[in-house]
C-alpha cells in the first residue's frame, strides 16, 4: 500500500489533535482495513449530513439553534472529508509512481 518511508495519513487524530499516521505495505491488514473502514463511514455520513443540510436550506422556518448545530456538524464532516481526500490523493501519488 505505501512506499518504503511513505506513511498513510490515516482518518482519525491523536492526542492534541495532531495527525495519526500507518507505516505498511499490507493493504489487508488490520490497521488498514479499520482506516478504509472509518473512511467509508466518514464519507458516508458526509452524503447523509448533506442532504439535511440541503432539506434545511429549504425550509424558510428553520430554527436558528438548528442551524448553527448542522453547521458546526458541517465543520466537522468537512474536516473529516478533507483528511480522507488527502490521505486518498497520497496514496494515488504513490500508486502512480508504480505504473513508470
């Protein structure tokens, strides 16, 4: 999965919020499969977030505390989406160096 010295970027923080990191090359393994794990959930709770977001736009009455609660849990999925985009793109860069 990850070139020699190259680190997946995986989906989750550390202490202090500080970025968590897996050095391997077994795309099988544990640690691997948890992170691609959580990542699809990730993404997937970014889909559903969306919509209730999109359905509040909508709605002329919507209740203020409602929104800046969707918009504090936009942030966050936001963040979260962006870490796996990231994550993700690394790893293509790297699988790209395989095919020269």
């Amino acid at each position: 999965m990850t070139e020699r010295n190259e680190l997946r970027l995986l989906p989750w923080s550390g202490p202090e919020g500080k970025p968590c990191y897996l050095s391997t090359d077994d795309r099988g393994g544990y640690m691997s499969r948890l992170a691609d794990n959580i990542e699809a959930d990730q993404l997937d709770t970014a889909v559903h977030l969306l919509k209730h977001a999109s359905n509040a736009l909508d709605d002329q009455d919507a209740d203020p505390e409602d929104l800046r609660r969707l918009t504090g849990e936009l942030a966050g999925t936001l963040r979260d989406v962006l870490r796996v985009a990231t994550s993700r793109g690394h790893l293509l860069g790297a699988s790209e160096l395989h095919l020269f």
